[in-house]
C-alpha cells in the first residue's frame, strides 16, 4: 500500500493536505481541518497528479449521476510520499 500526501495552496482555506491511498484511491486523511468530511473519499486518478493542477474526488467509487466528480478549488503544489 503506498500512500502520498498531497499539499494545496494556502489561500487561508481550513483544507490544505490530503494524504491518499494509490491503490484504493481513497482520502485516509485531510487537514488540518475537515477530516471528516473527505475521509473516504475517492481521487479521480491518484497517479496522474501533480502540482499546478486541480484534484478531482468523489464520494463514491463508481462515478454515478448523483455523485459526479467534484474539484478542490486549490492548486496541488506539492506530492510527496508517507510512510
């Protein structure tokens, strides 16, 4: 199981990381705020992330018609690797 943690711009927002699992593509955790809201949820194509770019999650794993893709209106600048 290999996990990243991903880091967004700090514009003052309470969200500002998001450590992911790259095989489940699931949230494990986000901070330092907002835990509960983002845990569990999906990130559409962990592999292809990077900085200067957008995530996209979902609350489910199957993109369904209720559940579309939503963004974190932060820019990546960072993705590193966590124990």
């Amino acid at each position: 199981m290999r996990k990243i943690k991903v880091h967004f711009a700090d514009w003052g927002q309470d969200l500002l990381w998001f450590v992911v699992d790259t095989h489940t593509t699931q949230v494990t955790e986000a901070g330092p705020f907002h835990n509960e809201l983002y845990k569990g949820a999906y990130v559409f194509c962990p592999r292809t992330l990077r900085p200067g770019i957008y995530l996209d999650y979902s609350k489910t794993p199957i993109l369904e018609v209720n559940h579309p893709l939503e963004t974190i209106k932060y820019k990546i600048i960072k993705i590193e690797e966590v124990a």
